[in-house]
C-alpha cells in the first residue's frame, strides 16, 4: 500500500530530458525541460511544460524557454528552471487529498567537466527547494536503483554533494 507521508523523487536532469521516478511506486515521467510562457496584457503566465510546452512553440505571444540549456553549464535560468521543475514534480507526484512534499535525489547528468562548483551545487538544492522539496540531496555518480532512493544508501563510487 502507498505510503501519502513519504515520498522520495529521483530527478535526473539534461539539457534535453528531465526523468522524474517516485521510489515509492515505481512511477516514472520524463519530458523535456521545456517551459511555455504566454505574455496577456504585458504579464507572462507559465501555460505549459515539457511535451506540451514543445507543442505550442510558433503560436502567438508564446515563448518557449529551457532552464537548463546552456553552453558551460546545466543551469541556464534559475527561475525558468525553478518553475519547470515544480511543473514537473506536481505531475510525477500522486493526486491525493493531501501528499506530502517529497524528499528529492537530484542527479545532473551532463556539463560536470571539472565537477559542480559550490555555487551551482547550492543553485540545484535552492531550485528544487523552491519547486517544492522538502529536502534535497544533490548526488554525482552512477545511476540510483530504486531500492537505494527508498533507503537512502548512495554508493561509494560516487559523491552525495549537498547536503
């Protein structure tokens, strides 16, 4: 039986797909980190993310932003990430009355030449923060089973950098 007062999300992020799994259930969302913004009378208002957000590119008074498309680094746009993200974790979570906010694994998968530097590993814990989380961990390393996010036990070939 699910468990509404525990949730673990596992969020691996590129600059052309963010997969989302909740341990708990085994379910799985991967959408591109697309952001569509419509501007109505000089105000801009989210309208859609990821497949979604691709589907309305080319219509009036919409953009369609990538927070996390850069050429030096993962993190492009804090905020147009930070709402991405919520977006994103809003679906992967289950619809319930009442569910917890989620303990978040958040695993960057490209741009780590040379390792994330402090300030873009404290970047990734505010945004996903911000999208919801109610505590962040931030790991560099291999691919997490689901079993190792259910336990929280990180292996030792890889690094848990925040917190």
């Amino acid at each position: 039986m699910f468990n509404f007062f525990r949730n673990s999300l596992y969020i691996t992020i590129t600059p052309e797909l963010i997969e989302i799994t909740h341990a708990e259930t085994g379910r799985k969302l991967a959408e591109p980190p697309l952001l569509a913004i419509e501007t109505k009378r000089g105000k801009d208002l989210n309208v859609a993310v990821g497949t979604n957000a691709r589907l309305l590119a080319g219509k009036p008074n919409v953009r369609i932003e990538n927070g996390f498309l850069h050429p030096r680094t993962l993190l492009a746009d804090f905020t147009i990430a930070e709402q991405t993200l919520k977006h994103l974790i809003k679906q992967a979570m289950p619809s319930a009355f009442f569910v917890a906010r989620p303990v978040v694994v958040e695993h960057p998968l490209k741009m780590l030449e040379g390792g994330l530097t402090q300030i873009e590993i404290r970047a990734f814990a505010e945004l996903t923060s911000m999208a919801g989380a109610s505590q962040v961990y931030v790991w560099q390393g291999p691919t997490l089973l689901r079993e190792q996010l259910l336990k929280r036990s990180f292996p030792a070939e890889g690094q848990l950098l925040f917190p």
